[in-house]
C-alpha cells in the first residue's frame, strides 16, 4: 500500500496504534486502515479469542454497510 493510498476512514471500530509515513506519532486507527506490517503485527499478538471476537465484530460492520448502502455481490456461487 502506497503512502498516497493510506486514509483513516474509521469505519470498523477496532482502533489500534498506527504511524503513517510523514507522521511524528502514532495515532489510533481502524484495523482496516493500518498499514500491512502494523496490522499484521497486532492480529499474530492476539489470542484465539481475541481474533473470533475480532472477525466477528468485522462481520458485523459489514453487513451494516452492505444493509445501510444496499451492496450486494453481483454474483452467486
């Protein structure tokens, strides 16, 4: 992910602490904006529980937007 493609659009609500490049401190942000490296970091230091609790809560974000916008995948498996 370039610099240019980074943006905190806090949509999920998991926030942890991330720095963007050009930054001095870290700020909170939405897992989902964090950069790969930052991101990837935090999920292989939670515990199984933790990532359920998290993928859950994803799930649940998504289905709001996808209700809220009405998006809807354009095809069937």
């Amino acid at each position: 992910m370039e610099a240019n493609e980074l943006k905190r659009r806090h949509l999920s609500g998991i926030y942890i602490f991330d720095t963007f490049p050009g930054e001095e401190k870290r700020q909170p942000t939405c897992v989902e904006d964090c950069q790969p490296e930052t991101r990837k970091e935090w999920l292989q230091s939670l515990e199984k529980e933790a990532l359920i609790k998290c993928v859950e809560h994803l799930c649940e974000v998504l289905r709001t937007i996808s209700d809220q916008f009405g998006i809807v995948a354009s095809h069937e498996f």
